[in-house]
C-alpha cells in the first residue's frame, strides 16, 4: 500500500511522514505500507502517470512557491481518483479541496490526533468489505483488510489474520478466492492466497509481516513478482 506526501517543506512532509507510518505501526500492524515523500508535483505526477498506486495523497496547497492550487485539478485531470488530503496554514484554503473532491483539510501545525481521523476516514471509505466465517459454530466477519492469507490444508482452508487470528473453513481454497474476488490477494501457490498488503519480503518465498512464510509457485516467479511491483509499487531484490 502507498501513499504519497506532496509539499514545499522537507521538515514538514517527512513530519507527517512519520505520523502516518506511525499511525499504521500503532493500529495496523499487519499492513505493509511505504510512505513516500515528494517537493515538487511534477516528480508525483510522473509515477501515478508510470502506474504507481496511491491510496491517498497528502497535498500542501497554498497560493504561491512550489504547491499551487492549480495543481489539484492537474491530479484528476491525468486519471488519479484515490483520496486527496490537502494541508496548509490557513482554513481558508479548504474551500478548494470541494472542486477536486479532496477527503480532508488539515492545519499546520500537523496535530496527530487530525493525521490520524483522515486515515481512519480514508480506510473506512475505501475497505468496508467483510468476509463471513462460520467457525465452530459461530459466525464471524472479518475485515477483508485483516486477512494476512489463506491456506489450503486437505478438505479445509485456514483463515490467517493479522492479529493473530485463525479460522478454519470447510470450502476450497479456489471457492475462497472467488468470494474474497479483491485485487489485492495473490494466488501465489495452489496452497496459498496471500494479502500483498502484508507482504514485507518476496525472494523464493514470501515474507509476511507477522514473520509467516508462504510458499511460491517457482514456476511463476517472476510473473508474481510482478504482480506484487505492480500493485505495492515497491522494488523487489533482484
């Protein structure tokens, strides 16, 4: 999972850069994600145009310098529809984020209780999908954001979540993959249906951020491997 800071300030975009990465550390241990910092649009608008996914961009936006408020329309305009968080140091520049669509407007100085609402928002409105579990006679629903991988053992699967969590059940592992039908789930072996949200390390087999390993089908390797740059963004060991 990426997401993008955009702003004038070095200090300040790696500021809020830490907020977020810490907001995931602290309530979403189990989701891989990469923080990446930009000064300038232009070096952003160059990799959503190189097929880089974000799931939010947080945006400075002021009147003069580097961030123009130009620069927001130029974001729909080349295709980009994640969320926009804009920031800057008056309130009264939020009235712009309603042209674009923009999820949420937050003041310098950042404030981590704020940083940390327009991610809740942000994962609220993008993942409200569950997954239904009966297990041992009890009916579960389970984020489909919290589902680190499913394994297939015999006649059953087994449900891993990234707190730890495991559910059996009774269906194939082919069934399972239709139902959770998300982009994010790898089919990585016969055995094995992997989040790459939670993926940390793909070599010969993949490394997941609970310390879980899970098999890779070695005849499709490189074809996984491209799968999981493709969605991440992130650059695999050669």
């Amino acid at each position: 999972m990426n997401i993008a800071v955009c702003g004038g300030s070095y200090c300040e975009t790696e500021q809020l850069s830490n907020i977020l990465e810490e907001y995931f550390f602290v309530k979403w241990s189990g989701i891989n994600v990469s923080v990446c910092i930009y000064t300038e649009t232009k070096a952003l608008f160059d990799d959503i145009n190189d097929g880089i996914n974000f799931l939010a961009v947080f945006m400075e936006v002021r009147q003069s310098e580097n961030i123009d408020i130009k620069d927001l329309y130029l974001f729909r305009d080349i295709g980009y529809r994640g969320d926009i968080v804009l920031y800057g140091s008056s309130a009264d520049l939020a009235v712009v984020g309603y042209e674009v669509n923009a999820s949420g407007f937050l003041i310098k100085p950042f404030k981590k209780c704020e940083c940390y609402k327009a991610m809740d928002r942000i994962l609220c409105s993008h993942d409200e999908s569950a997954y239904i579990i009966r297990h041992k006679g009890s009916i579960f629903k389970i984020p489909v954001r919290d589902i680190a991988y499913v394994e297939s053992c015999n006649s059953k699967c087994i449900v891993h979540t990234i707190r730890g969590n495991n559910y059996t059940v009774y269906k194939k592992l082919n069934d399972i993959e239709k139902e959770l039908s998300d982009k994010r789930f790898l089919r990585c072996h016969r055995s094995y249906l992997v989040n790459m949200s939670c993926v940390v390390f793909i070599d010969k087999y993949l490394v997941l951020t609970n310390g879980d390993k899970v098999l890779i089908r070695q005849k499709s390797l490189k074809n996984i491997k491209d799968k999981f740059v493709n969605y991440t963004g992130v650059i695999y060991q050669q």
